[in-house]
C-alpha cells in the first residue's frame, strides 16, 4: 500500500504543481 502512495505523491505534485 504504502509503495502505491509513494508512487502517487510525486504525480499529484506535478499535477498541483
């Protein structure tokens, strides 16, 4: 579970970024 957050955090940085 945790290996899927981690891989959307990033995603959702660019997308807000």
């Amino acid at each position: 579970m945790w290996y899927t957050v981690s891989n959307e955090i990033p995603m959702f940085c660019s997308k807000t970024n």
